[in-house]
C-alpha cells in the first residue's frame, strides 16, 4: 500500500498533519478487504470501529513524498482485533500504531463475521 | 458564522487549502438548521446535495485567523435552491461562492420538505 | 489517475462529500508533476493557487469506488492557466470542473516558470 | 472548547471518523494560544510536534452533536510536554487521549520558548 503525500495532507508545518499518518493505516485496512472484492462491513449497520490506538510519530514526511503502509495482525479475538500499523518513508520507518477494532453491530460488539475474520490472518504482513 | 483556522485547515503553501473555504459554506448551511434544533435532512435516506458550485478565491487567509461565512437565498424551487455564500477576514472579502443545493430522497430528487423550506427565507443574510 | 474511495472520504450520508471530488482533481493536477520527478511549485514562497472554479457533481460515489481523474489544458497564458477535470465511475461522467489557476511567488502573480509551463500541454489529455 | 460536528466529521458509517476526535484536540491546543493573541510556534521554522499518543475511544457522535475539549498538562520538560485530552458529549466522557508533544526548530528538539512555557501551567484545566 503505497500512498502519495499532496498538498491536502500537508499543513503550514510544511509536513504531514499528524492525524493523516493514522487516516492512512485505515485505507490500508480498508484496502485489505477492497483487493479480495469485499467490504470491511456485513450491511448497513454494521463494521468495525476503533477502541484505542498507540501512535509513536517518528519522522517526518513532506510533499511528493511516496510512503508505505503495512499491516500485521497481533491478535485475534471473537469480537476484536489487535493491529500493528507502520509506516515507512524510503525504506525508514517513520510511524508506527497498535490499534484495536471492534466488529459493532447496531452500535454493539458483536462476533466478527467468518468472511471478515478469515481474511486477518495472524502470520502475514500485510502490504 | 465565525471559522478559526487551525493547523488541520493550512496546507504546505502556509495559506487554507482551497477547498477547506468550500467546506466552511457547508457548515454554515448546516449551523442555520442546528441553530433551530432542526437537522438538514428529513429521515436517514435524505438531504440536500450539491448539484453545481462556482467559487471565487479572492484573498488568502492563515493559521490563527477568524474568517466569517455569510450565507444568502438566491433563488427558491420546489425542489432545489440557489445560495450564495461570502466569506470575510477583517471585513474583507476572500471567497465567495454561488452554489445550487437539490433535495433528494432514496437518491432521488424530491420536494424540500415544508420545514425545511420555510429556513431558506429569501429576504435575509444567515451570518 | 486511479482514485479509491475509503471512509475518510465519505459523509453520514453514506455518498462521498462534495468537497472531496475537488480534492481528487488537486491530487491529479499535482501528480502531473510528480511523475515527471517535478514539484508543482519553485522554490518555497511559490507555487499554483486556485483562482477560481465551477464544478457539476453529476452522480454519487461509495465506499470502495474506484474514480478516475483526467486533466486537460483548455487555456494557458503568461502567469494562469484553465484546466478542465472530470472524473468517471466505470466510465460514466460523475464530476466535471473547469478551474483556473494562477501562479504566485511572495504572495504575487508571476509569470509560470518554463519547466513548469511546458508540463502543461494544451493538446493532450492527463490520465 | 467546544466544536460542532458537521457532515464533514462524519461517514459513511453515520458517526464521527476516528481520526477527528484527534483533531478536536489540536483544536483545543491552538486556541489555547490563540486566545491569549499568541501563535503555538516562534518564527517559521519551530512549533510543537506529535511524538506519541494513546486513545481511547469510548463513545460515537453524530451529526449535529456538540462536544466539548478540555486539556490538561500533565508533565512539562524544557523540551516536550505530555498533555490529556478529555472529550464530553452531554458531560459523558467520550474520547481520552495523552499526548507528548515536542517543540522542534529547524526540525530538530530545542527548549521551549519562555512565553509559550508559560501557557501550560500544570495546574490548571483548559476548556
């Protein structure tokens, strides 16, 4: 997962805001699913959404610049999912996150659907 | 209407990202229902959408200052209306925008509900 | 210029927000330059800013959508140039605008830098 | 501090996006300086960076919503500052966050500043 940095990301700093590094480890969750033709969802009130987040902000990134974002899965539970997010600029690492997901249903925990599990799988990185 | 530009509102060019002063119309267009305890909307498969903006980008504004968003019914239809917003620094006009809203129902276009219609008053600038 | 849609790009009305197809085409103007090892800009008090714009939102996008941007010179003068983007959903027109852009060193017009003029071609269309 | 939450806060999940309550809070940090007529940075190449975050995110809002901001100092060195973040909705707790910041000239730490030391006194709560 490759991401662009253009001028929308960037902030008068003349780097990247600090919250885009964590908006791109979503695209990069998303993407999972959007490269297998499925949705990180099972219907309208449904998917999974954020329960906390570790961030270490460790370089910077300006515009033009080209990064990538991987994805490891660290544990799995019925109704969770523990992340690991990091973010590389020329081979450096510049970012990296744990965060936790909860499949919600209607607002509530639920078990994640065996579609969606099945596609975090726990000895892969995913790119 | 007042705007506070923060950080996330800037870009690397020090100034707001052009497209942040079209969203600021936005959240002047909603504040007028929020303002009445109305939302912008009539039930979860409707509201209003953009059918067509023109924007003028005057002057530029930065990190820290206080801009204001007025907001003026051009025109009323049935099922559409022609707003025009003018944004200001100091008094000053930076930005202005003509921009035609159409209400839509299940992605259809549909009649603006009576109460919404009645906030859209032809004689008078929403500040 | 492959856009995809993720939930950053989405709003409570389940429909990309409006802003945001205006974004897509700041992302496919810069990239331009990017792919030719360019920045959109010389040196760090220049670069294009947005003078105008008027913009068709045509149809809806969703979560996962694959866009696609192109770029086309419709008139280039010493210091501005008019650009018209549309972007498509499997081939059908969903946005168009017609934006021009004026380069600016020290907060000024100034003439467009040779590099950067010849990059923008008024006969061939930017993918 | 309080911030309304407009179509571009939400999703297509209906609720906030993660990433903005993040963004509340840098929010909350600048206006701290801002209203006391002061910019959170000392010339152009300096400010206050992100080194690291936690968050928890413990309850959804919506369109429409009002939320309040307060920071609290919890630690300060000469060059960093750990500060939390507390966001309410109807006075219950929605999103906690503890964030160290460092101030940075020319990109590297450096002491920070006498007047801007000064604001984050540790005794006191910013709303």
């Amino acid at each position: 997962m490759k991401i662009r940095i253009y001028y929308e990301d960037t902030d008068a700093g003349g780097v990247v805001y600090h919250t885009n590094y964590i908006k791109y480890c979503e695209r990069a969750r998303s993407e999972i699913f959007f490269e297998r033709e499925m949705m990180p969802l099972d219907g309208d009130q449904s998917g999974f959404v954020v329960k906390d987040l570790k961030a270490n902000f460790i370089g910077f990134s300006f515009l033009g610049d080209i990064l990538e974002v991987t994805t490891k899965v660290i544990k799995k539970r019925s109704a969770s999912v523990l992340l690991e997010h990091i973010i590389t600029k020329e081979d450096k690492k510049i970012f990296s996150m744990d965060i936790t997901l909860v499949f919600v249903r209607e607002g509530r925990p639920h078990i994640i659907p065996n579609n969606l599990y099945e596609v975090f799988k726990e000895d892969i990185i995913f790119k």
